[in-house]
C-alpha cells in the first residue's frame, strides 16, 4: 500500500517540476537579440536613404556569376595525378 503512495507521490512531483519554468526559459531568445545586437556596425543606417555608390552592375554580375558557379556539383570527381606518396595512401 505504502509503494502505491510513493509512485503517486513520486509522478505528482515529477509532473510538477516539469511544469516549472528553468532559468534557460526566462533567458529564451536573449542570446541571439544580444549577438545580432553586437554584430550590427550602425543601427541606424536604414534611416539614411541616400544611395550607395560601390561597384557599377555589370562587376557585380560578373562577380555574382563566379559566386554562384562555385556552388555547382562538378559531374566528374576530381582526377588525382598518380605518383610517389610517402606514407600516404592513395585516392583511388
């Protein structure tokens, strides 16, 4: 009868402390508001509308071009040359 008592008792506290809220809950979301908050160089550079001048467009779609074909799957895996290795074991 006593064992009855103690489970009971036992999954009450359990299920209490489970409801409980942790000091990682009270914290939720403060880390990435503070490091968004640090990597941010001028907060109030939306409120200027003046244009930026940098590269012209035709620079920037050469360079974006590069950009983005480095990101392509090559088809064929690289061909690794065959040659003397020491203490290596090959590619192949």
């Amino acid at each position: 009868m006593i064992k009855k008592y103690l489970i009971v008792i036992s999954l009450a506290g359990m299920s209490l402390a489970g409801c409980a809220t942790s000091q990682v809950e009270k914290d939720y979301g403060n880390s990435f508001q503070l490091v968004k908050s640090n990597q941010m160089l001028n907060p109030e550079a939306g409120k200027n509308l003046d244009p930026v001048y940098g590269l012209d467009g035709h620079a920037a779609l050469i360079i974006m071009e590069k950009y983005r074909k480095s990101f392509e799957i090559h088809s064929a895996p690289p061909i690794y040359p065959m040659g003397v290795t020491i203490g290596q074991t090959s590619m192949r």
